[in-house]
C-alpha cells in the first residue's frame, strides 16, 4: 500500500498545508507500507500516471484543495482518495451556497448577505455599508465567501472599522459575506465516517485572547483548548446532533470540522465548514481525536485504508 499525501499547494494556506501533510505523514509510519508527501505541481500527474499510488489524500488548505478541483482530477484519473467528492466540496467550499443548503435541511446558520466587491464601486460602498448596519446591526463579522483559516475574518464592532474590515476580505476573494455576530460558545466539531456509520467526536472549545484568527489558530500560545469542550450534556448533545446534520444533508464523506456557536438561548448556529480541517500541532481535529482516546495513526490508517477499498469496490 502507497499513500501519497498531497499538500503545499499555491493558496494562502500553503504553509498550514505542508505542517498539515507532514503530521499525517509522520502519524501513518507504520501503520501504512509507505507514506509519500508530495507538493501539487507539475509532477502530480505523472507520479499519479506511474501506477506505484495506491491512494491519495489531499490535505491542501484553500482553493484547488477544497473547492473541489483537485478531487474531480483524481476522478477523471481513477485514483481513490481520502475525502469527500468534488461535487460536496463545490457545495461546502462556497459558504453561501452551503448556508442554501443547510437551510433547506433546517439547520441554522447566522443571518447574512452576500455581496460583490464590483456593487461597493456601483452603488456606492458608505451607502452599502449603511445598509449592512442598518439590517444587521453591529457587532457583524465580514469574511471571504469562499476561503478558509479565518483568512480575511474580521469581526466588526464599530462603524467606522467596516470600510476597512471589507477591504481586508477583498484580499483574499472578491465576494464577501457579512453575518450577524453570534454571541456565546464558539465549538469545533469533527465527523469521522460517511452517511449513517458518521460519528461525532468530543467537541473541542476554543478560548482567545481576541479574534480566532490566522494567527490564533497556528501559532501556539494565543488560545486556550478546552477538548472536550465545557459544555453542558444538553448543549454537547445538540452541537453533536447538529454537526452530524450537517456532515450528512451535505454528502460530506470520511472526515470534516464543522465550527459551531452555542448562542445564550442554547441554540446551534454553524459558522464554517471544513472538509480538510488542518493537522497541525495546533489543529482542533487532532484535539478532538485525542479526546477521544482515538490513535491519531490508526484513525489516519484507517481512513486511507477505506478510501483504497473504496477504489478497489468501484
């Protein structure tokens, strides 16, 4: 058996990619026969053509990675990877498409609007950003509708800091998406499995001194982990209930890390999906799998293990 993992890649997660592939990497010594690490260049089809690649997981963070591109090449090749399908990862990777669809299967998201960086030059960006405020209210949180890593996050509290919030988000994509800002307890959860034999692991909290941003998240020393989350039976069980919800209505297949806030009324609004959530030392789903009593080498093991059955059954 010959795993290659795939990471690196030309997006602004490039570096969380490559810590990401390297963990796994070092995780599956043992447990597979052997374990390549490979960037996504032009090498990838020819090592993929050499028939010596048995599966392949992808673990590149951002575009081409999770906006489903580089699951449709291993289709159109016939190769089994670990992850869910290129059509899913469409769905997921668009943040305003995936609220569509959790709507529609009663799951709740917080209220927002999508908007093109070309309308603020039409109509108008102050009179844009009034409207948002007027709708919403502030505290708003404005992000990229299409991205990962909290890349171009930024939770805005004041009027005069929206201008600037926006551009930021326009750096990193040219649509944006504003939500009203929900207060209460922000939880990461991880799904292992696909359709009904899909598990949720212990929910994992995260505490920071500021936004849970890029920098929070991969840089050790600025958040606090709770795993399992502190979190009542009621409230563990209906982010659970709601995690799963989400992993299934969405065809989400063999892992994902859907980020959820506990409101103060008890209720589950989903705020980001992940379907290659990072592995790094600081990566919340490791930290769940952990919680578990789960070895990470085996959980690894056997997810690229189900991924070749899974090529070989096709």
């Amino acid at each position: 058996m010959h795993a290659l993992i795939l990471a690196g890649g030309l997006s602004h997660e490039r570096d969380v990619s490559i810590r990401s592939g390297r963990r796994v990497q070092d995780a599956l010594r043992g447990k597979i026969d052997k374990v390549s690490l490979l960037d996504v260049d032009t090498e990838l089809i020819p090592t993929l053509r050499s028939g010596h690649v048995d599966v392949v997981w992808p673990l590149l963070h951002g575009a081409t990675g999770e906006d489903g591109s580089l699951q449709a090449l291993l289709e159109l090749m016939g190769v089994p990877y670990v992850g869910t399908t290129s059509g899913a990862s469409r769905v997921a990777w668009n943040k305003a498409v995936a609220k569509a669809v959790m709507g529609r299967a009663g799951i709740d998201t917080p209220e927002h609007v999508t908007l093109p960086q070309s309308l603020f030059r039409e109509v108008g960006a102050e009179q844009v950003l009034d409207t948002i405020v007027a709708r919403f209210g502030l505290p708003v949180v404005v992000k990229p509708a299409r991205g990962g890593s909290a890349l171009g996050v930024s939770v805005v509290r004041d009027r005069a800091d929206l201008a600037r919030a926006m551009v930021h988000c326009f750096a990193y994509g040219d649509i944006a998406l504003v939500e009203r800002f929900i207060e209460g307890t922000e939880v990461a959860m991880s799904v292992l499995g696909t359709g009904d034999e899909a598990r949720v692991l212990p929910a994992v909290e995260t505490v920071t001194d500021g936004a849970y941003d890029y920098d929070a998240r991969y840089n050790p020393g600025r958040v606090e982990y709770f795993a399992p989350a502190r979190l009542s039976d009621a409230q563990a069980a209906k982010a659970a209930q709601t995690a799963l919800a989400v992993h299934r209505s969405m065809d989400l297949r063999d892992l994902s890390r859907i980020d959820i806030i506990l409101d103060r009324d008890g209720h589950a609004q989903v705020i980001d999906i992940n379907i290659a959530p990072g592995m790094t030392e600081t990566s919340l789903f490791p930290q769940a799998a952990e919680a578990a009593s789960l070895d990470l080498g085996e959980v690894y093991g056997e997810l690229v293990l189900g991924a070749a059955r899974r090529g070989a059954d096709a």
